[in-house]
C-alpha cells in the first residue's frame, strides 16, 4: 500500500470484545491515481487526484453514523473536499451517501470506471472556452466530423469478441491442437 501511495483508515469499537482487541467496525481506502477524465466540456485532462478505492461499514452499524464519522476523519487528514475525490466504481449506497452527507448529486460523465463530480475542476485554472465562431473556423479541418449519437456504442465487456466463448476452430489440425491441450491441462 505504501508503493502506491495507499491509505487505509480503519474505524474499530474498542470495547466490542472483552479481551480489549475490539472489533472493525469498516474501513475506508483512498490512495492517489493517474487518471484521464473528461470535464463539462468533454475534454481530456490528466490528473492525479486522491480517489476513494474502497469503503465499507458492517451492514449490521450502517445507519448508525460511523460512516460519516470516518469519512469526515478522512477528509480531514487528507485535506480535500468532498467535491475534489474521485470515486472508483461508487455502490448505489455511496452515492446516496455522498448526497445526503455532502450535496454530491451532478456527476461529470466519465468512460472509465470512476465517478467525479460537478465542482472536480473548479479548483483547476482552465482557459476559457473559445467562442463558437473561432472554434469553427480553427478546427473546422483539424478535426473529423462528429458521430451521431445511435453510431457510438457503450462500451460494454460482453460485446467483446476476445471475451466471448470460442466456437470450434476452422480446420481439423487447430480442432486436434485446442482438444490436446484440453487433455494436457486435464492430467
């Protein structure tokens, strides 16, 4: 965890046991990442963010406010704002966590796995936008036209040809080759 600049905070009830070890409670993992995100107006940034990798509170203590305890101690150390983290892959649950705690509601659509919100580039200095006409004229030949939206495809593992379940090979010899090494594996 240290290599990648990883932070696990641990929220343990110290007097759950009688030996004094106590009990987890839940944790919350943050670390900083390279990532590529688009802002408000659909261009690439890179950055390196602090992102929340991992939080979990024991479903038996949701609901009971050790989850805004810890993410409020996190947000303390770390020094950041709510709106300034990115989120890898957010349950339903923390998202409505995040709303209710923290006014986190607008999302900026994002390709990857991770969710930022409005106000992530508010404390980034951005040029301002080009007016309409300037940004005809200049990138008119620098750029293709763009895709109608029904031409984009969501980006989905299962439309995939490299995940999908092979079908028999082509010609007997690659049929003989794929059941041998079926029977090798099998011994």
């Amino acid at each position: 965890m240290q290599s990648n600049r990883h932070v696990m905070y641990v929220l343990k009830d110290t007097l759950a046991r009688p030996a004094g070890k106590g009990a987890i409670i839940g944790f919350l993992k943050v670390g900083y990442k390279k990532l590529f995100v688009l802002d408000d107006r659909e261009a690439h940034n890179e950055v390196e963010p602090l992102c929340i990798l991992d939080f979990y509170i024991h479903e038996s203590l949701q609901r009971h406010g050790h989850g805004r305890e810890l993410f409020h101690y996190m947000l303390q150390k770390e020094r950041v704002e709510p709106h300034q983290l990115a989120i890898d892959r957010p349950s339903q649950k923390l998202l409505k966590f995040l709303n209710k705690h923290y006014n986190l509601e607008t999302t900026v659509p994002q390709v990857n796995n991770f969710v930022i919100f409005e106000g992530f580039f508010a404390h980034q200095h951005r040029p301002p936008a080009p007016s309409l006409r300037a940004s005809r004229h200049s990138r008119a030949a620098a750029l293709p036209p763009k895709r109608a939206e029904g031409d984009i495809k969501p980006y989905s593992s299962s439309d995939r040809e490299f995940l999908k379940p092979p079908g028999l090979p082509p010609s007997p010899f690659l049929f003989l080759i794929a059941n041998f090494f079926s029977i090798v594996t099998l011994v």
